[in-house]
C-alpha cells in the first residue's frame, strides 16, 4: 500500500502506526458481546407478526387466540403507542415525521409494505411466541401495490397515503401523489451551457435497491421497572439516537431511558434508526419483565432500510479539450414506504467533484410498497455517482481523452464553486487521480474480453455533536471514554489520538465506550465523522488535563504555572531559570493528586464543524465471459483523501470495504419483487453479497491531505470509497465488451442480453 | 404445541418401518442443510424426524463390481475425500464439490440433495450421467431405481411413501471414459446453480466416442438427461461440429422459467454453453484415462 | 414438547443439556448454554457466522440439530485460545486488523483453523474458496485472507 | 431590503441561501447583508427580517463561513465581509 503525504508539518509517535485494538482480545475469542448476545433472569422471548401483504388496510386485528396460549405474557399493535403529529422535524435531508416514524414501527391503518410489523407477541420461550405469532387473526383489504418509481409516480399509481402533497413545488399541487418532495439545485445558464459544448451526451440508467448487509440481524434487551425507569440493551451506530427516538415512540422522557452500546455487528448506516428497541420497551412495561427482540435474517431484509432503487437521466456537456461546460441530472429514487430517501445528498453529491459553470440538478423523492430506505454509505451519492460518472466515461472517449486526465481537467480544488452555493474549501480530489496517472499498473495493457474502467466520487464527511472524558488513573495510567460506537477500529483511533496529544504510550490509554448514563451525547457513528468530531473532543479533553497536569506539577515545584511545559509525557520547567526540576511523568503526578487538588480528569463536549469532504478515484480491471456474461474482477486500485490516517490498518479497512460493497452492488445484489409485491431473494443465499472467492486483493491507496481544522488533520474515511465503484466497473465492462451498462446490477443474465443485443 | 419426534434408526427397514407407521408428516433428516431451513421458517411441520446417519449401509463409500456403492447419507466433504472415488468419477465430485459451502458440504449429502428434488441440485446431474442407481428400501422391500426417474418435479420425488434411498450404485468404467459437471452461477460459491450441466463420454481406441450421458439442472422443474445432447457426440471425435450440435441440443432441451436467480432465455442459451465446455472438461479427462 | 437429555462434549469438557427436538445445536449453544461466542447471522446457513466443528468437521451451527451432539466432540470460538495464550489464527487476525466489527470473526476463526488442520500451506485461493462460506460485509476480506496465510506461515515455522 | 442595510458604515456580513430554501422562507430573495460578529448574530438579523426563520436555520441548516462547513453553533466568529451560506444539513451513513 502506497502512501502520498502532503504536507504533514507535526512529527507522529504514535498516530499513523497500527497497533493492535483495545477491544481486540475479545472479538477474537467470542467474549465481546453483541446485540443478541444479553440476556436477564425471567426473560421473556417476543416474535413479531408481519404483513404478508405489499400493500392492504387493516380491517381488524384479533389476538384473543394468541393471548390465550400457555406462556404468552403480552401483545402490544401500533394503535398501543402514544400517536404524534403529522410534522416534519429536523435536517431537510433527515427531516423525521414522527407520524411517519411510528408507523414504520407497527403498522396502524395500512400495511405499507410485505414484512411490515403488525403485532408483537412476548412469550416464555421464542417457541410459544411464535406459535402465538401464528395464532394472531388478521382482516386484511388487499389494494394496488407499487414497487417501481416509475410506477409510484404515474397519476393513476395506487396512493400510499391519500393525502401527500409534493413538497417543494411551487404552486403546491392540488392532486395527492406518491411524491413527498421535489427538489433542486442549480447554478449558472443551463441552456447556454450546453449551447457553448462541443459534445453532449444524455442518458437515463436505473438502479435496484441494495442492502447494507450487516452479518448481524438487529437484535434489542429492554428492561422497564415500576418506577418507569428503562434499560435497554442495543446494538446501534448510536445508542444517544436510540435513546431520543426510543423515548419519544414510547412516550417517556429521555432521563427515564438508560441505553448500553452492546458491540456493533456491522451497520453502514443501518443501524442509524430503531425498529425493534420501542416494541421491546413497550412490551417489557406492559409485562413488568424484560423483553428480547432478536430479527431473523429474512425480517432484516424486508423490514429494515436498504438504500433507494433510482431512474436518473444525466445530460453534460463538454469543449473539445475536456472543459465540462454543463451538467444537468433528474434523480428519481425510491424512499420505501414512507417519505426520506436520500434524493437531497444525491442531487448535491451528483456534479460536486467538477468545477461546472452550469448546473441543474433535480431530485424527486417517491413513496412505494417498500421498506423505507435507510442510510447507508455515502446515502445518495453512489447512485447518482453511476450515472454521471458513466456519461463522463462516454463523453472522455468521444473527445479522445483519458478519462483520469479528463477528470483531473475539472477537478475542483479550494475556492471552486459549487451548485449549492458554498465554495469548496479543501483540495484532495486532484490528487487521488493523480496518484492512480502515476500508478505503475494504470496503462498495463489488458487481455481479450479484459477491459478496465475508472471513476471517482465525493462525499461530505460529518462533523457534528460529541463528548469525551479522559481521566488518569491512580497509577498514571489512562482512561478514555466517548460515547461513539466502535463500528471500526474507533477505540483504537481514539486511543492512538489521546497518547499522542498526551505523550504517553498507547497501550497505557485504556478506551471505552459509555453507555447514555456515563458520558455526554454523541451523535450516530456515521457520516464519517467518528474519528473527526470524537477525535477532537478527545483531543480537547486531553488538552483540559494537561493544563491541570501543568497545574499540579507548578504546585509540586512552588512555581507559576507559566513555568511549566508539558512535552513527551512530562511536565517540564519551561527553561533552567525556573529551576533544577526532575521532569514529573503522570505517575508522579497522580501520585499527588490528593494533595493537588483530587482525582485529574475532564470531559469535552464538542459541536464539530469544519469537516472536509472526502474524495476518492479508483479504477478497475474486469473480464467478461462473452458466453455467459460473467464479471471477473481482476484487479481493483481505490485512492481516497483521508486527510491523515490515525490507524492505518483500520484506515486502509474502510476503503477497501467500501469498494467490496460497491462491487456487490454494481455486479449482484438486488432487491427482486414477485407480482405481488413481495420480496423473492429475502436471504443470503439469492441476495448476493460478495463472498472471499469471488475478489482479488483489493489497493488502498492512503492519499493525505491534512484538513487543518482537525488537530491531526483528520478528514473521515468511511464512505467516499463506495461511490465509484459501480460506475468504474460499468466503465470496464464497456472497455471489455464494447456494451454500456446502464442498470444496475450489472448481473450475468443482463451482460449476456446487452452483448448478444449486438 | 405440536409434537415433533426425532428417531434415530439403527437399520433401513426400522427407518421405513417408522415412517409408515406414522400418521402425519416424517420426514428423513441427514444432513439437514434443507431440512432444517424449512423448520425454522415454518414451512414444513414433521411429526416424525428420523436422523438416518446411523444406519450403516447408508454411510459406505465401497468398491463393487468394479464400481462405487455409496451410502445415501454420505456428506460432500467425505465423497471429496476419498481419492480413489474421485480418481473414477472427477464429475461427481465436481458437483459436490459445489454444494453450498464446505459447512454445508460437510453436512450435505448424495440421498438429500436428490430426494429434496431441487431443480437446481449439483450432484444430481452428474450422477444422472454417471448413471447411477439408486438403491431404496420400502415396505415392500427394495428395488433399484435409476436416479433420473427420481425427481417428479419441485420438492416431489417418485418415492412412495416409507420409502428411502439407501444407496447409490456407480458402475464400473470402460478405458478412455471421463464425466464432468459445470454449472453458472453469479457468485464463485455459495449459491445456487442458474444452470448446471453433467456430462459423461466414453471413446474407443480411435477416440471416437462410443457412449455419452448428459443430464441438465435447473432449466426444468427438474434434472434432465438429454439423449439428443449425448447423440451429438457418439460417433464423433468429439469435435467443433459435436460440440456444437451438442450445445444446440442442450439449449432445445431446456425448458426453463424466469426467476430471481436467472431469466429463460439466459438458461436456454447457456445451457449449450456448459454443455460444450463440460464435453471438453469430460474428453480431457477421457483422454488421461487409459 | 418432550425434551431430550444429550450428553455431549464442548471444547473438550463433558457437558449435559435438554433440548426439544427441533431446537438446532446454534440456540442450544447460545440460549441454553450461553456460549454466544457462536453467532446467528441468517440461521440459514448461508452466512458461516455460526460455525463449529463436530467431530472435526465443520458445519454451521444452525443447520445441525442440538440432539445430534448426543455423543459427538463440539468445538467452538470459546475454546480456540488456551488460557491467555491466544491461538496463532486470533494473534494473527488483530495483528493485521482482520475484524472491523468482529461479528463474523468467531466463524472465520473456526473455519480457517479447520483449513489449516487439513492444509499447513494454502494458496491465496484455496483460503478463498475454503471461507468462502463465511460471509464478511466490513473488510473486503483483504486482511482476512492474508491472517489466515500469515499464520499458517507461522504453524509451518517457515 | 439589500439597501436599507446596506447603508451600514462597517462593511457587513454577506448571508446567501440556496435557491429553494429562499422560495420557501426568503420571498425567493437569496443575499443578505447584515452586522454581525457571530453566527448568533447572524441568525438574530436574519430573524429580524423574517420573524421565525431564525428557528428554521437552527434546525434544519449547516453553514459555509467563506467555504469551510460548520454545524450552526451561536459561537461561531464571523468577521466583516464573510460570506456566510446556509446550506440543507447532511447526514450519512
């Protein structure tokens, strides 16, 4: 693995190395535990009933059977939550309709989609529970279904709820539709734009819902008391955000709900939002014992977030020299069953890594019988990376150039404009394409049926809220502690950033994460912002303690605080005049913290802003088997600005996860639906991720441009390595076997239709 | 709470004895990789398991008649383990070698994959063009069976009820024989044949292939042996003109639908795909045979 | 339902439970036993996540009924490492960062150490197709792979 | 509206909204000039013009200081002829 370093000023002891993780030991010998893996005294076990149905309203619910089964304890339906008001909340992007919300949960009118929760039955034993499942009587009036958005958005499409009205347009429509938000952004003289290209292209490609494909089903422990008090056990990118929304379906205050971060198996931005946690905690007040929740693999597919399926049509054009003078894209993507896909970071994401003077980009987002859409990497901006990367692939070899250099022609720096207003305000893009010109396999000539392809993305890494506490040990050791699930490595990256600002060993920093109780609010592990935000609060706290440090070690040496530094783990006399002082370690000091002023220790809370977006370029090389449309990937080059790796093992992990992702989703995975809108590849088996055998070793490229609002220069890593990926692979496909792929997934039975069509 | 009960039989008669003496559904349990999916999901409630992996004859991968006899309820792992098996019939192997996964190989077997009567099942083509017999043990006492008059379409076999397969028989082989199995799928593992073709030839001194067998799975509702595909090759050097009247065969045999792991006119065509490239996998190894 | 009473041994100590018929050795392991070492990832053997060995050979827990251990030898992630000393494969998976999140660890340990058992010195792609069977959404399997080769090096001296 | 506070003598703050947020809550009027030394200011300006939209930006908004992306946060510094942009929060995955 290659590594550019731009401009790094500070020398590093220990940020940038790879040690081993601090919550290692426990992962590899089955001890760490994880959602599924808590249980308590007198547990009851509770099943969820679903909807077989795409779409149908509900006449009745009858569980008088259920309830009469030996062993049932409970049932709890939506109409047992508290009911909100029908307003949207928060973020455009995220805005939360808790109206919506709750109703996602458990299903109250209608069954919106197949999997949809109906009922919920908490037993002695899971055995019962599901025999009581089955014994739940529920009317169903079958309607309309639709799954396409093409389909949802026609007018005579049947209407998931009677009464949406398209926002964002202007005069607001009169006539209710399946489109709950119209969006757009532009920049420029579109028209003109376009007037002034010497070459234009246009075409419109489709993508299927995908997936995040987490290993781990999610799986929840509630405990509620008497005194209304609650304990939850849950695995999430964000137990504060469990909490929130947790307290507000059920109706309780924040205060009352105590969540413990059980390990994370796996989210991709998944695990941002609850499905079972409020039905544990409603069933275990109603039953006055704790509840367990645990998914099975088939209800994680049909009840949970993929990311939108999408129609898009992107139209750019270019000078002769590879100038992109205008750009114009029409985003149509899939929310599921309620309102909220990723459409807005799609239309922003689209054009963002090339200077454009003229920009139109519109997003429409549509309601279908689906499960609503949750985040997941990068939300929005892969789907519309596929198609205008493509057309770009396609402009680049009508005008004769390489589609890297072509790229580098437009790359937008600090100080180029964007179509949403701001300018960009960090470099990084350029030189992720520059490090793939200089690689030595980029002009590699290929074999027959061999082709390889190129893309690049963009993404804005998160900042945002976070809290840390850092406190020395009686021993001079330390303890770190945020309130930021470890997807990753983060206790790691955490740990390397503590004993580099405190000048002590990494393995003398113990780090934890904190349950709700324990440390302040930390916004989700997601976003890419973990490292960044959390890393400065943890930055931040460390600095608090070496203040007091300096403080305590004045007071040992009768000195004025303005004497002392603090350097390489030591408080040090600031120059000989101040005195002839043995520099003091932390052990010495936190040997006198009683007769210093008491235990040393501070937390830093933190609303972090400044972040930088990530930027990655990668190409691929593939074979198609002519006969059968098969895509071998031969060999995959991903480079991303990471602004600077904490830990580079960890670091390196992400962009190529990312790009395996990817990989699935340009070339198998897919949400397939039967006539009756129900979903037909529900399991491992048919929905397709990407197995050890199917891949080649997979090039990080670490690119480093160090974001100077971040004290290490941290940028995020976590998502920009899964936006290119389809387009490049789409790019060599077309290399390979002279077709243009313009539906994802690229499966065999589609290449093979694509080469024969001739 | 309905009753389930789990036997474990010590010979095939006692299984078959149990199996008719029971009212409701039983159901035979070896390796279970299907099996236990469908309990799990509820679609399939026995009222009698019979774990059938103590019955003796059932676990035997022995010589006889210059050929194999092996158990029904040998797994994929000890079929692929055994050398000299494998030295006789590289084809069979080949399918289960493409079983799942080497968990699920190391628990599915030959009787299962075929009596689950999956279209799509990987030994069972090869076996259909090793000719196989099957071996089954009934009320009525036992009788062979030749393995492609099996399966009676999805999830159906031609089985009567209390009756098992105990064994398959795998005759001996002539000089300059050789058998292979292909299949497609999207992913290299785990997954589930879109088409899968076995194949298996025999040629004289000269070279001129004097028997063939070639069975197709997954583009019907069930494995085919396709006397025109083998037609194709006998008489033949096995050449370009063969393989291609071979694979025109094979895709006018098949006779698929569309579904979520392929489209029918995919199947149909690389039907003929696989099955050329399995002729030339199955003379190659002809060819090494002496 | 009747349960039965097996008697089996896990990791090499003798152990006795009671299990309905149709509970598979995966919850036995996990809500009878509380070794939740072994994880459920599908229940459908399609994910890997909830492999052991029985006797000596590798399967998905989830697949194989709990009444089957009845007199079989059961290995499991709780068993891999001996005391404090971990087992080269686990020394081998932090060293080169083969988890992220570590809930499909416990069954890729379990299946590449029954690889090694059969094969001290495998090509990269034989550790492909013999974990080909455990599914990984985090690490692209880079690293996982090359654990496995490192520590096989390792076993062989070399 | 430009005008009248455009007349200040200090030079000012310069706030822009993307197009569709200024159809929705700015009378489509996308630049603003205000005095201001912090985001706090900024919003309580804003707030002033259209009595409510301070809440708005709160919530639903990021904001560009000369390019660099922050979360609004009433502490934020801005100096005299910043641009200041309000642009959709983004959340990820």
């Amino acid at each position: 693995m290659l590594t550019n370093t731009k401009d790094i000023q500070q020398v590093m002891k220990v940020v940038g190395t790879s040690p081993v993780r601090p919550d290692g030991v426990p992962k590899v010998t089955g001890q760490a535990q994880y959602g599924a893996d808590y249980s308590l005294p007198g547990m009851l076990w509770a099943k969820i009933l679903r909807s077989p149905h795409a779409h149908a309203r509900i006449l009745s619910v009858d569980t008088s059977k259920a309830l009469a089964l030996p062993g049932v304890k409970g049932i709890i339906l939506g109409s047992d939550f508290p009911e909100h008001p029908f307003d949207y909340v928060g973020p455009e992007r995220v805005a939360q309709n808790y109206w919506h919300m709750t109703r996602n949960i458990m299903a109250r009118e209608k069954a919106l989609f197949e999997g949809h929760a109906i009922a919920a039955v908490a037993a002695t034993t899971a055995a019962i529970a599901a025999e009581a499942v089955s014994l739940i009587e529920v009317q169903y009036e079958v309607l309309p279904h639709c799954i396409d958005v093409e389909d949802a958005m026609k007018p005579d499409a049947p209407l998931l709820f009677e009464d949406m009205i398209t926002r964002g347009v202007e005069p607001a429509p009169t006539k209710p539709s399946n489109i709950s938000k119209r969006l757009e952004f532009s920049t420029g003289d579109i028209a003109a734009g376009f007037a002034s290209a010497d070459e234009v292209v246009e075409m419109s490609f489709k993508t299927a819902a995908v997936h995040q494909g987490y290993i781990e089903p999610h799986s929840c422990l509630a405990r509620y008391g008497a005194d209304g008090q609650c304990e939850l056990w849950s695995a999430s990118q964000g137990h504060f955000v469990v909490r929130a929304y947790t307290a507000k379906l059920v109706g309780m205050e924040i205060g009352n709900l105590l969540v413990h971060p059980a390990e994370i198996g796996g989210g991709f931005g998944g695990k941002t939002v609850v499905y079972v946690e409020p039905m544990a905690v409603l069933l275990s007040r109603k039953t006055g014992l704790p509840v367990k929740i645990m998914m099975g693999r088939e209800d994680v597919f049909k009840s949970t977030g993929p990311t939108s399926g999408s129609s898009m049509t992107v139209k750019i054009g270019v000078k002769k020299d590879g100038t992109i003078v205008a750009a114009e894209g029409l985003f149509k993507f899939q929310a599921g069953a309620f309102p909220g896909s990723p459409v807005m970071n799609a239309t922003m994401c689209a054009f963002a890594p090339y200077i454009i003077p003229n920009v139109k980009s519109v997003g429409f987002d549509v309601v279908s019988n689906r499960p609503k859409s949750a985040a997941y990497r990068a939300p929005g901006s892969p789907i519309s990376a596929f198609a205008v990367e493509s057309v770009l692939d396609v402009l680049a070899k009508k005008i004769g150039m390489d589609p890297l250099k072509m790229r580098l022609k437009n790359a937008v720096k600090a100080g180029s404009p964007t179509a949403w207003g701001p300018k960009h305000s960090h470099d990084g893009y350029a030189e992720t394409i520059q490090a793939l010109l200089d690689h030595p396999q980029y002009n590699k000539p290929l074999g027959k049926n061999q082709g390889r392809g190129v893309a690049s993305g963009f993404w804005f890494n998160g900042g945002g809220e976070s809290t840390a506490s850092v406190h020395i040990n009686e021993d001079g050791t330390v303890v770190i502690a945020t309130g930021s699930m470890d997807v990753g490595g983060s206790r790691a990256s955490m740990a390397l950033m503590a004993a580099e600002t405190l000048g002590v060993p990494y393995e003398s920093v113990r780090s934890t994460v904190a349950d709700t109780a324990s440390i302040g609010y930390n916004h989700v592990t997601g976003g890419s912002r973990v490292t960044y935000a959390t890393g400065i609060a943890v930055v931040e706290a460390c600095n608090k303690v070496i203040e007091d440090l300096r403080l305590r070690a004045s007071l040992m040496w009768d000195t004025d605080i303005k004497n002392v530094v603090w350097s390489d783990g030591y408080a040090k006399p600031v120059d000989p005049s101040v005195g002839n002082f043995e520099p003091l370690s932390l052990k010495a000091i936190a040997a006198k913290r009683g007769v210093t002023g008491g235990p040393i220790g501070y937390e830093a809370s933190t609303n972090a802003g400044g972040q930088a977006p990530g930027f990655s370029t990668q190409f691929v090389d593939v074979e198609v088997d002519p006969e059968t449309g098969h895509v071998k990937i031969l060999q995959f080059v991903a480079a991303q600005d990471v602004g600077r790796a904490i830990h580079r093992d960890y670091c390196a992990g992400q962009i190529v996860g990312g790009v395996v992702q990817g990989i699935g989703w340009a070339l198998n995975e897919e949400y397939i639906y039967d006539s009756k809108g129900r979903l037909s590849n529900a399991g491992f088996l048919d929905y397709r991720i990407p197995v050890a055998s199917d891949l080649p070793m997979i090039e990080a490229i670490l690119v480093e441009v160090p974001n100077p609002s971040h004290p290490f220069g941290v940028k995020g890593v976590g998502e920009a390595n899964i936006v290119p990926p389809m387009a490049a692979i789409a790019n060599a496909i077309e290399n390979a076997v002279g077709r243009r792929m313009t539906e994802l997934p690229m499966s065999p039975p589609r290449v093979l239709a694509a080469i024969d069509a001739g | 709470m309905m009753e389930m009960r789990f036997e474990t039989p010590k010979t095939a008669e006692a299984a078959s004895a149990l199996i008719a003496a029971t009212a409701g559904l039983s159901k035979i349990f070896s390796g279970g990789t299907d099996l236990m999916v469908h309990m799990r999901s509820g679609n399939i409630k026995p009222e009698l398991v019979l774990d059938i992996k103590s019955i003796a004859e059932m676990n035997v991968i022995a010589v006889e008649n210059g050929g194999y006899r092996v158990g029904a309820a040998v797994n994929c792992m000890q079929l692929l383990e055994n050398t000299a098996f494998a030295a006789m019939w590289p084809g069979v192997i080949d399918g289960a070698n493409l079983v799942g996964s080497i968990q699920v190989r190391g628990r599915a077997t030959l009787g299962g994959n075929l009596c689950n009567a999956s279209p799509g099942a990987d030994t069972v083509p090869a076996m259909i063009a090793a000719g196989a017999i099957a071996s089954i043990v009934g009320p009525n006492g036992r009788r062979e069976v030749p393995v492609e008059q099996i399966p009676a379409g999805p999830g159906k076999t031609s089985l009567a009820k209390g009756e098992l397969i105990v064994s398959f028989f795998l005759p001996e082989r002539a000089p300059h024989s050789g058998d292979a199995y292909l299949r497609f799928t999207p992913r290299t593992e785990m997954d589930i044949a879109v088409v899968g073709v076995g194949l298996s030839l025999t040629l004289d001194d000269n070279g001129v292939c004097t028997h063939a067998r070639v069975s197709l799975g997954a583009v019907a509702d069930r494995a085919l042996l396709v006397p025109e595909a083998a037609a194709a090759l006998i008489g033949t050097t096995v050449d370009a003109v063969a393989l291609a009247n071979l694979a025109a065969a094979a895709s006018a045999a098949a006779r698929p639908i569309d579904d979520k792991r392929g489209t029918k006119a995919f199947r149909i065509k690389v039907a003929g795909v696989l099955a050329r490239r399995a002729a030339e996998k199955a003379l190659a190894r002809a060819k090494g045979n002496n | 339902m009747s349960k039965h009473h097996v008697t089996t041994v896990i990791n090499g100590d003798p152990v006795e439970f009671l299990c309905q018929p149709n509970t598979s050795l995966l919850d036995v392991l996990r809500n009878e036993l509380n070794m939740t070492g072994t994880k459920e990832g599908c229940g459908t053997g399609d994910c890997g996540s909830c492999s052991v060995t029985l006797d000596g050979r590798l399967v998905c827990s989830c697949l194989v009924l709990g009444v089957e251990a009845q007199g079989k030898e059961i290995q499991t992630i709780e068993g891999m490492a001996n005391g404090e000393t971990l087992h080269v494969l686990q020394r081998k998976f932090l060293e080169h960062a083969a988890l992220q999140c570590g809930i499909c660890t416990p069954g890729f340990l379990i299946a590449a150490r029954s690889l090694l058992e059969r094969n001290n010195n495998p090509t990269e792609e034989e550790v492909r197709f013999w974990l080909a069977g455990n599914l990984c959404r985090c690490t692209g399997y880079n690293n996982i792979i090359t654990a496995v080769l490192e520590a096989a090096r390792e076993m062989r001296g070399a | 509206m430009q005008a009248e506070v455009a007349t200040t003598p200090v030079k000012a703050v310069k706030v822009t909204f993307t197009a569709g947020f200024s159809r929705r809550y700015t009378d489509s009027i996308r630049e603003f000039e205000v005095q201001a030394k912090n985001i706090r200011g900024v919003i309580r300006a804003m707030n002033e013009l259209f009595p409510g939209l301070g809440e708005t930006l709160e919530e639903e908004t990021s904001i560009a200081i000369d390019g660099v992306i922050h979360e609004v946060d009433y502490t934020q510094a801005v100096k005299p002829g910043s641009e200041v942009f309000f642009i959709p929060r983004i959340e990820g995955g």
